[in-house]
C-alpha cells in the first residue's frame, strides 16, 4: 500500500487504496490468493482494479451496500404485503443474488480444484480449506450454501467496514491539528524513521488505539446493527415487549448519547487514554455498552480483533510514513463530515489528499 500511495500524483481517493489492501488481506486469508492479477503481486498499480476477479467483486459489494442501504418500508412496518415494493429493491435484491451465487460457485469451484490438483498442508489452510473439508465430511450439517454464504459473509463484511472506518480515522486526524501533532509524535517515538510500522507496534501506540476507538464512536461501521428477535415476552425500560418483536439497535445513537459521553460531537481521543473516562473501553460489549461499534454477546461480529488491527496499523502506516494535505483550496479544519448510509456508513464525499512521503524511498 505504501508503494503505490507513494506514486499517486495530485489528489486522490484514499479509501481506493484501504479498499484494495483490505479486500486482499482478507481474500489472501479465506482464499489463499488475492484478488489483484500476477501484474500486480509486487504492489504496483494497486489503486487500478483491472483483474476480472477483483472488478467484479468491487462491483457485487458495491452495488449489494447500496440495496442494504436502501430504507425497505416492510422492514419497519410488517402489516404491509408482500407485494407493497415501491422502490422495486426485491426485482434488484434477486438481481443481485444472482451475481453472488455465480461469483462464489466459481470461487469454490476453482479452489477444489486447486485442492484436488495440489492437496493443501495442514499448515496452509484456508478458511476455504475448512469449510470444504467439513462439506466433504458426514459427520457436519453442512451444505453448499453453508460454505458459499460463509465465504462471501468473510469477504464483504470484512472489507468495508474495516475500508470506511479507516478513512474516517484519516479525515478526523486531518481535522485536527493538535490530535495530528500527537499520532505524528507517537509514531516517531515507537516507530522511527527507519523502518515502516509493523504490526507488533501496534499495542504500543496508545494514542493511536485512543484514535481509532473514539473513530469507533463517533461514526461505527453501521449506524443500526442487524436487527433481533426477542423470543419470548419481556419487560424493558418499563414496557411490555411481545414476543417476536423486531429489536432495532442504534449504535450510532449510542455512541453520542450525551447522557454517557461529554461533548458527544467532538473527536477527543483522551477519553479513552489513561485517566479518561472511558479508559480501557471494551469494544467487544461484554462489560461495557456504552458504544456497540461492533454488537455485543453471542452475535458479536466475529472479525471485530481482525477490523481493529487492521485499522490501527493501516491508519499508523499512513501517518508515519507521508505528510499529508488537502487539494488546494480546502482547509482540513473544514472537510466535510456529511454521511451516507449504505450497508456501511461512509463518507458522503470521499476524502482526497495529497501525500508527501516523508521516509527514506528505500522503505516504500
């Protein structure tokens, strides 16, 4: 990633290179493979998708964000038939199911015969590798669609969320002079500038953790988490719920509540350092829901360690090495803050910058 943002010339969108990097790492992990061509194995023209495999994929997810995005009536208002579908989403959902099933069947397919071709070691398997060996296996409740569903959950759900909230740590960063001053100072202090930041370095920049958990809050990869049912009758927050009610969870909400949190709309990292208020968060919502970026119990996203490390180091990596600013005639202190709900909440307008590197060019 380095590499190529080291190339780019003039403004230009960042989230495309977290975008790459994250679909690859992740693809690497499930697949055993990226979805970049052989062309692009040493890094070069990574913000240039033109591998067959990887356009599609961008593609599916792009278009699926935007259809979860969409506010379906049916959704909160279950009296309505069927056939109520004024923005016609179904006709497009189906559209699109389609194109999944087609991606992943070929996925799958080309991998078991990667398998059957050079059998894989126990060391060097996939989560593919997995999934198929317990297909294979009787003595599992598995299925086809078991596997695909479970591929594509690992591939979409891991690449945007961890993609907007990358570029939301960025432009926060930007916005704020002093909280740049800090990550810059840390990163020189832990890191140096001798060498690019490694994942080991990343439980030792505090003030970065404190960075990306205050990003959490204030703009979580959903603002609503997947919805719930209750089971069985109960009583909350002094009502009377039935059973079978269709629960709703506002993390967005939650994390500005400012019945919790002090000055709910500004970016303080010191929050969540030692002697804060919120100091040693858990993100996870095991003991704590004062913020839920993630759920919470048995439903708990299960990348969420994958997400957080990622977005620590891949924000690190960028501020220790480039010096970054805007296009000429934008002011940082002014970017644009404006959401936009689509399977993910994102930017309304994606961050450009220009970057400077500001290490030796041996380490890009």
């Amino acid at each position: 990633m380095l590499r190529t943002v080291s190339k780019e010339k003039g403004p230009f969108r960042v989230n495309t290179h977290f975008h790459i990097i994250t679909t690859n790492i992740v693809s690497r992990m499930v697949l055993s493979k990226r979805f970049l061509g052989e062309g692009d194995q040493t890094g070069e023209a990574m913000s240039a998708v033109t591998n067959s495999t990887a356009f599609e994929f961008i593609s599916i997810t792009e278009d699926m964000a935007r259809l979860m995005g969409a506010i379906h009536p049916q959704d909160y208002f279950n009296f309505l038939p069927e056939w109520f579908d004024p923005q016609r989403l179904e006709p497009q959902f189906r559209k699109q199911a389609t194109r999944m099933k087609l991606f992943y069947t070929k996925l799958v397919n080309e991998h078991k015969e990667e398998r059957r071709k050079n059998p894989v070691s126990e060391d060097k398997k996939t989560m593919l590798d997995v999934l198929l060996e317990q297909l294979e296996n009787p003595e599992f409740d598995v299925t086809e669609e078991h596997v695909s569903c479970t591929i594509w959950d690992a591939l979409m759900a891991g690449t945007d969320t961890t993609m907007v909230t990358s570029e939301w740590a960025m432009t926060e960063i930007l916005r704020n002079p002093a909280i740049l001053k800090e990550v810059r100072a840390e990163l020189d202090r832990v890191v140096g500038s001798d060498r690019t930041v490694q994942e080991s370095d990343v439980p030792k920049l505090k003030y970065m953790q404190a960075v990306v958990k205050e990003t959490l809050r204030l703009h979580p990869p959903v603002a609503m988490l997947i919805p719930h049912l209750n089971m069985n009758p109960t009583k909350a927050f002094g009502y009377d719920i039935p059973s079978k009610t269709r629960v709703f969870v506002n993390s967005w909400g939650i994390g500005r509540d400012p019945k919790v949190w002090d000055e709910p709309l500004e970016f303080q990292p010191k929050r969540f350092l030692e002697g804060g208020l919120h100091a040693g968060m858990d993100l996870q919502g095991q003991q704590q829901f004062d913020m839920l970026p993630f759920g919470s119990g048995r439903r708990l996203c299960p990348g969420v360690a994958f997400a957080v490390t990622s977005v620590n180091l891949q924000v690190a990596s960028m501020f220790h090495a480039f010096d970054w600013s805007c296009p000429p005639g934008v002011e940082p202190e002014k970017l644009d803050m404006s959401e936009t709900a689509t399977f993910v909440l994102q930017k309304r307008d994606p961050l450009l910058v220009v970057a400077k590197p500001r290490l030796s060019l041996h380490l890009y």
